[in-house]
C-alpha cells in the first residue's frame, strides 16, 4: 500500500490546527481509502496555543505527527525540514491556513500516478488583497526575467514531491533553502495544476513588509546576478558622467571666468544623489554577501526540540 505524507507547517495557527487536521483526515479518508497515510505538523516556536493543541490532536491520531522547532528558524527552512522527515512515497506540503485547497488533496495524487515526480499548484486568482497580488505578479515577472533558471510564477511551494526528488532535497545540503527555486532549478519535469487562493480561514497572516523583503533577496541573490552586473555598469556610467561634467566645468569656468557662478546647490544635490546610489550599491553587495556567509557557515536548518509519534512507524516496522 502506498503512503501519502502531508506536511503542514504552522506558526502561531491555534484557529487553524485542529480543523486542517481534521479537514485533511477527512478527505484522505474519502477520496484516498486505499492509501496509507501520515500527517506531520512542524511548527516553528508559535507563541500561543498552537503546540497543546497539535499534541491533542496527536494523542487521538497516531497517524499525526509532530516536530515542534527549538525557536523560530524562518518561513522557508522550517517547512523545506520537515518535507525531510516524512516518510510516504509522495509528500504533500499545504499551509495551515486553510489558503491551500485541501480538496485538491486527490487530483495531485492522480496527476502523480500518471506519472509526474513533481505537481505544482499555481495560483492563477487569489482572493487576496488585489494591490498585493499586482505587486507578486510584477515579483515573478522580474524574477523571472533576469533569473538564468525559468521560475514559476506564483508558485508559493503548494504542490505534490514524488520520494525520489524528497531524496535530492536530503542530499542538497542548503542551508538557506529557496523551494519555489530549487523545484524550478533541479526538479524533475512538472505538472501544473492552477487554483484560485482563498483567503485565510481564520488568524492573521504572518506575512509583513520585512518577510516578503526576506523572501525576493533569497531568490534574488540565490538565482539572480543582475544585482552585480547593475552595480558594474551604473559604476561605470555614473564615472564616465562624472567626469564628463568635471570637464564641462572646467571648461566653462576657464572660458567665461568672469560670468560663472554655480553655487553650492549642485554640487550638494549630486553629492546627496551619488551618496544614495553609493548606499543602494553597497546594499546589494551586501545581500550577496550575507547570502554567500550563510552558506559558508552551513548551520543546520532547524534545531528540534521536541517530536511525537514518530516511533510508531518504528513500531509498526
């Protein structure tokens, strides 16, 4: 009998757990009888009732498991772990928001008996705030573009992995793993399923302007070298303009000695606007360069602190 894993990573969900396990239950159990299955939970140090909650529902399921982070270790390695542990022939990670259809749970295992390694869902409308929505879509359109990988657009890592590509994941050893890049960069050929995104079912979203900045520099510096070349380039042509206009200067002051009177206001606003793209060049070294120091460090992705039924597949063995 083949198995079905579904990862759930969670954060800060005590609205969500307990309806998406049951909800996910329910559906595997309808739509899927003849399948094994394994439901695994990581969260990633939530702060409200989140972690009670996931141990009751372990405690009335041994099929559900659990790892509980030993702090929060960010929204792309906690889930990239846990698609690790799972242990089913297929792994199907969705979020604990309800954003992710659950009744799309049996079409992804077809398309994958037919022979796909990898079905990823892309959202082609999303109930989400339109203005937000416009912003992703221009994200994937100029990630894409200057990326040498083809990206996928609006692609948020909701899909089905066949054990074979869990497998290459295990022997990536990425310490700051990118999903959506990786699956685009060294996966299998792909079957796209498309949905419309829901809105939450119930909480807030722990998405804000400081993790969705985290998340377009990941895939920026891991699978983009524009950023450099536009530092190059602007460097160059800023120089040449430069000189151009110490020239002028030059010029103009030997020729009419007696007329000129610049004033300070120039040369002040081009020191302000140098000094920014100064700043703004640095900066994106600088992403590159923190970028390169985490790999160079190779910490791990999660610290544990704490798992539940995964010795019955001991047991069971």
């Amino acid at each position: 009998m083949k198995k079905i894993s579904i990862l759930i990573p969670c954060y800060n969900e005590e609205e969500n757990v307990f309806a998406i396990s049951e909800a996910v239950t329910e559906e595997l159990q309808k739509s899927l009888p003849n399948y094994d299955y394994e439901i695994v939970f990581i969260d990633n140090d939530s702060q409200d009732n989140t972690r009670p909650l996931i141990r009751e529902i372990c405690k009335n399921n041994p099929k559900i498991k659990a790892i509980f982070n030993a702090k929060n270790f960010g929204q792309f390695n906690s889930p990239y772990y846990g698609m690790l542990q799972t242990t089913g022939d297929c792994t199907i990670a969705l979020c604990c928001d309800f954003q992710d259809p659950v009744e799309m749970i049996p079409q992804m295992v077809k398309t994958w008996e037919n022979g796909a390694k990898i079905v990823s869902c892309i959202k082609t409308k999303s109930k989400e705030n339109p203005i937000m929505r416009f912003f992703r879509t221009i994200y994937y359109k100029i990630i894409k573009k200057m990326s040498s990988v083809d990206q996928i657009e609006h692609f948020t890592g909701f899909g089905l992995y066949d054990k074979s590509f869990i497998e290459v994941l295990r022997n990536l050893k990425d310490p700051t793993p990118f999903i959506r890049g990786i699956v685009a960069e060294l996966g299998y050929k792909r079957v796209d399923l498309e949905y419309t995104q829901a809105k939450r079912r119930a909480g807030k979203t722990k998405n804000n302007f400081f993790t969705l900045f985290d998340a377009a520099m990941l895939s920026f510096t891991s699978y983009t070298k524009i950023g450099l070349h536009l530092v190059t380039i602007a460097g160059m042509v800023i120089s040449v303009l430069s000189f151009l206009a110490a020239l002028f200067y030059l010029v103009y002051k030997l020729l009419f000695w007696n007329s000129f009177s610049a004033g300070l206001a120039p040369l002040v606003v081009g020191m302000f606007f140098f000094s920014g793209l100064q700043l703004l060049f640095i900066g994106f070294v600088g992403e590159y360069v923190m970028s390169i120091n985490t790999r160079v460090m190779n910490r791990p992705l999660v610290i544990e602190e704490e798992r539940i039924n995964f010795d019955t597949d001991e047991n069971e063995n």
